[in-house]
C-alpha cells in the first residue's frame, strides 16, 4: 500500500470516529464516560442497600434487646374478639353528634354558602347525617396492681390473695395529646360473669376468678368502654421499679409520713425513715407504703395517692436523662404482665413522654359518682361501695370519649 492509500485510510477513519462523537453528542452520551456513570450507580445502589441492612439489623437487634425481659399475654384476647372482652359494638367507630343548624354567618361569602348548602345535601341524602364529628384516637389501657408476688400464672399460692387491689384505667387521647386516669375503687359492688355464673361481687374478685380477661371484660361491661390492652404489676416487683427510676416525688402531709414511717417498722436513721413532710422523694418501699394507705381517708383517699404514684412515675421518667430511657422501658417491662406487643407500646411511647402532656384524674365512685359504703343484707357481710351503676356508665362515655347518653 502506498502513502497516498495510508493517508486517505487515515483520513476515512478520522471521518468515521468523527460522525460517531457527533452521534453520541446529539444522544447526550460519552463513549468514555458512560461505563463510569453506571459504576458510580451501581455503588451508589449497593451502599444503599447495604446501609438499610445495616439499619434494620440494628433495629431489630435494639428492639430484641428492648424487649427480651418482658411478659407478654399471648392467651388475652385479640382486640376485635369484642365479645370475649365484653365490648358493646354501638360504642366502637360511633362519635358523637352535634347540632351545627345554625343561622349562616352573614360574612361569609354566599356562594361558599351555596356550596356548603350542595355538599351537605349529598352528604345527607347520602349518610342521613351530616353532622357527625370524628371522635379522637383513643386506647384504653388498664393497669391492675396485683397484691401478692404470683402475678404471671395467675394462680394464688399460700394462702395469698391475687385479687386486683388496684385498678386504674388509662385513657390516652392521641388528638388531644391528653391522659386520663380512672381508678375504680376495688370494694365497688357488680355484675361480674364468673365461670359458674353471673352474680354480684367485689370488682376485684374478676381478676382472682378469671384473670385479666374476665377482669376487663367486667370494665367494659359496667361502664361501657372499649378497653383492649392491660398491664399488671405485683407488689413485690413495684418497689424495684420506683428504686430503679431514682424514687418519686410526691407532697404528703404530717399524717402520711407518719403512716410511712409506722408501715415500714422505721425509726430515726433507718433507710425508710422519712423526717420531714411537704415535697419529698419516696425510696420504693415508702411509695408502697404511701399508696396503700387507707387509715387516712379510707379507699377514696387511697386511690387519689396511687394516682399521684403513677403521675410521679410519668414525670421521673420523662425528667431523666433520654439516653436511660432504653434501659429503663426495659427493666420495667420485665416487670409487668401485658397484653401490649412492643410494636403497640413503642407507638404509645412518643405520646405519653410529650413535654405537654396533660394528665387529668378521677375515681368511681367519687366526687361525680356519690356512693354509700357499707355492710349489706346482700353482700354476704362484705364491706362495699353501692352506687348507680347507669349513672357511672354515662359518667365515664362523657368522661373518656366526649359522648352524651341518654
């Protein structure tokens, strides 16, 4: 081949490499760097996934960790079993009714008005009600305080008694970022299914008979409720929990550091001894003592201070140092019995830690619900409360869901 053959060669394939760079500048694409951008691509992918296996990894493994210790009722009832939990199917996804016909407000413009006029009549040809306002996230949660050491098997051993002493409903409102508390007082007079059949009882009885499904199933069937989830707690184990979180803080009087210090068997320089009254911080066995006092005011007054108990506790939480709260929530979930997963309770979490949380509190019967103690004709010479029944169940649909009955 000769040079001039040489040169027009060249000159062609310069011609051909050339329309190629012009082909590939109008697709917007480089020759050179096309494998380049799908390397970084596919790294980018791979770290990606690799950082999501990571994460999942160690949240599984936290959550593992979290939840190891606690006991969980996997024999309670799932929550849409509402026969078995005593639950009327009126009360559930029904919220209350208002009156909004009111004359229209002459400052809003007219064909707004018109509009609001169609809407509605849709809505009432279609619902037969356009006046019904969503109810707030609810749960009901129970908290039963069991007198004696054998809470998990539910069985008495020894002669002690498992009767729930203590029984305070908590009503946490996720709209209203709100927590109710309702004790119920446990010599309360009711209907209680037992297993050889329906008679009148101590309320605390539903717990030693049929444990915490006959024991919520009663709630919800006195005060027509909707309660799904419980957590209890023995005695024995309460102390260790308020010891753990660095004691509470409550204000007693004279009376009540009295009653501690006499409940303890303390003297002067002993570890449970308390020398003062007012604000004071309370070791487990002095939150015991002051929550199981009844000398001073009877079980009226009893359950207002276990109240005050379980508020302190919220805020002696809360005031802690956030990175204890992991060890925390662990150490009290080996504690209690419950029927929450900890898919359930790390949902409820965030909204009972709220900076803003308002907790309001109550008891049946009590200043709204009038009761008359004492030892019946029918009450096989038990000591107990008798009040309206009716009453109290209206009382608590207006007092959890804003519901007015008739």
């Amino acid at each position: 081949m000769n040079e001039q053959d040489k040169t027009l060669t060249a000159s062609e394939a310069e011609t051909v490499e050339n329309k190629t760079d012009v082909k590939n500048e109008i697709n917007n694409e480089s020759p050179q760097k096309r494998p380049v951008v799908w390397l970084v691509l596919f790294n980018t992918v791979v770290s990606l996934i690799l950082i999501i296996c990571i994460f999942i990894t160690g949240v599984l493994g936290f959550s593992a960790y979290l939840f190891q210790d606690m006991h969980y009722d996997t024999d309670f009832p799932n929550t849409d079993n509402h026969e078995a939990l005593g639950i009327d199917p009126d009360i559930l996804g029904k919220p209350p009714i208002i009156d909004t016909d009111k004359e229209p407000d002459s400052s809003t413009d007219k064909n707004a008005d018109k509009n609001t006029d169609k809407n509605n009549d849709k809505n009432t040809d279609k619902n037969n009600d356009k006046n019904v306002i969503i109810r707030d996230k609810i749960t009901n949660i129970v908290l039963f305080g069991i007198d004696n050491k054998y809470l998990v098997d539910n069985t008495a051993q020894n002669g002690d008694s498992n009767r729930s002493d203590a029984i305070i409903i908590v009503s946490i409102n996720e709209t209203k970022k709100t927590v109710k508390l309702t004790s119920v007082l446990r010599d309360s007079w009711v209907p209680i299914d037992f297993p050889d059949g329906k008679r009148y009882d101590k309320i605390n009885g539903a717990y030693k008979a049929g444990g915490p499904t006959l024991a919520v199933r009663t709630l919800n069937q006195i005060f027509g409720l909707d309660i799904t989830e419980y957590a209890a707690i023995g005695i024995d184990r309460f102390d260790e929990l308020v010891d753990y979180i660095g004691g509470i803080d409550v204000t007693i009087t004279q009376e009540e550091m009295t009653f501690i210090n006499l409940f303890t068997y303390s003297k002067e320089g002993d570890e449970n001894y308390l020398s003062s009254y007012g604000k004071v911080r309370l070791n487990g066995t002095q939150a015991i003592a002051f929550s199981r006092n009844r000398d001073l005011g009877s079980d009226t007054e009893r359950v207002k201070r276990q109240q005050l108990v379980v508020q302190a506790i919220f805020q002696k939480i809360k005031s802690n140092p956030i990175g204890e709260l992991p060890q925390t929530i662990r150490t009290m979930l080996g504690m209690i019995k419950t029927s929450l997963s900890y898919d359930e309770i790390a949902e409820l979490l965030p909204i009972t830690l709220e900076n803003d949380l308002k907790i309001e509190k109550t008891s049946l019967p009590g200043d709204n619900i009038p009761a008359h103690g004492d030892i019946f004709d029918d009450t096989d010479e038990l000591w107990v409360w008798k009040y309206d029944l009716e009453e109290a169940k209206k009382f608590m649909r207006k007092w959890v869901y804003g519901i007015e009955s008739n």
